[in-house]
C-alpha cells in the first residue's frame, strides 16, 4: 500500500512487540523502517525506465528480507539510538524484523502484485483483497497509532488500542478476500447467463472503498473488461475487446523484452491494439487490471511501437503512463463510487434485467 499507510503499520507492530522496552520510540522507529521496503522505487530509473516494474516489490519485499536484514538493521539502531545499552538488542531486532516482514504481507493484499520469493523467483502474488489506497484501512490504523502516541493516555491503553485497531484492520484484510470471491461468483454467473465461455477471471478492488471493484474476463473471442458494484449485485458493466488477430507486428511487440515483461508484471492481463499509421503498424500492449479510471476500458499504462514490414520495429518500444484527468474524470469516478456504471448509452453492455438505472 501507499507509504503513510504502512509507516502506520510499522509503527503499529512494532510497538506491540517492542515497546514495552523502548517505549514511545518504538512507534517512530517503527515506522521509519516500515517504510524502507518500498526504497526500491529508488530503481525505477534503471533499464530505460522499466526499473519500476522489474525491482519495486521485489527484493526487498521479499519474505525472507525481513528476517535477514532485521536482525541487522536492529543492531545498527541499538548501537547508534542506544549508546548507553538501556535497553536489550533482542527490542531493536523484534521493531525490525516485524515492520519489515509486516509491509510485503500487506502489500501481498493488493492487486499490484509482490515477489515474495525474489529475488531467487519472479512469481508474482496478489491476493485482490484492498486497493492500494484505502481509508477504511488506514484510518483504524492511524485510531491506534494516535492514541498510543499521546501523552493523554497511558502506556497500556495505547497498546490495547493499537491491538484493538490491528485486530479490526486485520479482519477488513480478510473481508476483502471473501468479497473478491463474492464478486468473482457472480461475475461466473452473469457472463455465463450472457452466452460467454470464461477461460478465466479476476476482480480487482479500486481505490477508497470496498465494493466497486474492476475485473478481467478472458473469453476465446476477447477479453472482457469491466465494473462490479457489490451495491447492485449481478448487474456488472462491461466492454469486450475483441482477441487480436495473430498478426506477425503484433507478436514482434509481444516477443520483445519489454513486451515479456509487461505481460508478467500485468499477470497476463493485458490487451493488445493495433492500428495502421502511415508506414505500418502502431502497436500498444495495455495493463487491463486499472482500466476502472478510463472511460473505454483501456488500460493505465503500458507500451507502444510502430512495426513496419510485417514484424520490424521502427524505433523504440515506448513505455507510456496514463495522461492527465481529463474534465470530468473525477464525476464520473463519484458516480462510479455510488453503483452508477456506465450503460449502452457509453457503449458497455449491461444484463437487460438490471433495472437499477446507469450514469
């Protein structure tokens, strides 16, 4: 998730393992190092501006990181915050070793995807719970962390506060799996009531709340791109994007490097659009996992080429991010938040039964 959501959760652990010997320090060290996982954004500028999707969530997030590099970082915060020896070395490493092992096994909740065992393997795991943003987490989270931190209560309470909120922000965590698989059944039966043979699916949450939530179809004519509403069960919206002819310029975009790694990053959720330019073929390959954000279901981010001569790439592959919010972007994402989808009158099917009307 999002930095200040998991210092909260650094602080947090490490306050319930560590502070009773370290006292209020522990929640500010705690969340400096609940924090340094996601360093690896540091790598982002490496192998032409692909360092994002190759290095972040990777090494450092790994599972065994935490347990390696605590014990470690533990010592050093002994050694330099605690020259006097005061208090044990066993506290310094329990504040390391659980912020650090703490982050990825959040992140591993979000639909971003994490290398748990990177970097010896590139699997990638993401378990579709909450967004990356979520104030119904964080705001538990940042209930206890406060209480625990002022000077108005004492000790104790504060850690039967962080207890209480770790325990409900915990079993929002596994709420969101239950939903996800709400979702995911529900979608099976639509799509199946409407005539499509599903190879595969996934929901993913979108940000700030729980219950609308974006998904993948993959169909043997196309992929199926949408919006679910747990406020308006079984009436999902969605576009299809019909599978792409096996054409040589397309299969050059999607041998290349670039074109590998954008299908492991996206876990095979990508779509694949080709159109003719005046030397040959333009060719983008699109992350579909956050496609909620545009109107024609099209992905966030992803790369592009020109092929000339059936499979030559004319210059570089490009990789290009999703352009600014355009004038009524964040209406439309309010209505959406609201159970709102978009309709026929946009271009997305919707089930002739569900009454409840569109934006």
């Amino acid at each position: 998730m999002e930095p200040v959501t998991q210092a909260l959760l650094g602080a947090a652990t490490a306050e319930l393992v560590a502070g009773h010997r370290l006292g209020r320090r522990a929640l500010g060290w705690g969340a400096v190092v609940g924090m340094l996982p996601d360093l690896d954004v540091l790598l982002a500028p490496l192998n032409g501006g692909y360092g994002e999707w190759l290095y972040h969530r990777g090494t450092t997030h790994s599972l065994w990181f935490g347990f390696v590099m605590g014990p470690l970082l533990g010592w050093i915060l002994w050694r330099w915050r605690d020259r006097e020896r005061e208090t044990p070395l066993w506290a310094w490493v329990a504040l390391a070793v659980v912020a650090l092992v703490t982050h990825p096994i959040l992140d591993g909740f979000t639909p971003y995807g994490t290398q748990f065992f990177a970097p010896f393997s590139r699997a990638r795991f993401a378990w579709n719970g909450v967004a990356i943003v979520d104030p119904f987490y964080t705001i538990p989270l940042a209930l206890g962390v406060f209480v625990a931190a002022s000077s108005r209560f004492r000790l104790d309470f504060g850690r039967v506060a962080l207890g209480l909120s770790l325990a409900t922000t915990t079993a929002y965590l596994l709420a969101g799996l239950g939903l996800n698989r709400m979702v995911l059944e529900d979608l099976g039966d639509v799509l199946a009531a409407e005539g499509h043979s599903v190879i595969r699916v996934r929901a993913y949450p979108t940000i700030f709340q729980p219950w609308l939530r974006s998904f993948v179809a993959r169909t043997p004519d196309g992929t199926i791109v949408g919006l679910h509403s747990l406020t308006d069960p079984g009436c999902p919206s969605w576009k299809m994007h019909p599978r792409p002819d096996p054409r040589p310029e397309t299969q050059a975009v999607l041998d290349s490097w670039q074109g590998e790694l954008l299908e492991w990053f996206a876990d095979g959720d990508i779509g694949v659009f080709a159109a003719p330019t005046a030397s040959g073929t333009q060719v983008r390959v699109e992350d579909l996992r956050y496609s909620w954000s545009n109107r024609d279901a099209r992905g966030m981010w992803g790369i592009t080429a020109n092929v000339v001569d059936g499979r030559r790439i004319d210059g570089e592959i490009t990789r290009f991010d999703r352009p600014p919010l355009a004038p009524g972007d964040l209406d439309r994402f309010a209505d959406l938040l609201l159970g709102k989808l978009p309709g026929r009158e946009e271009g997305w099917f919707r089930p002739s039964n569900c009454a409840r009307p569109t934006r």
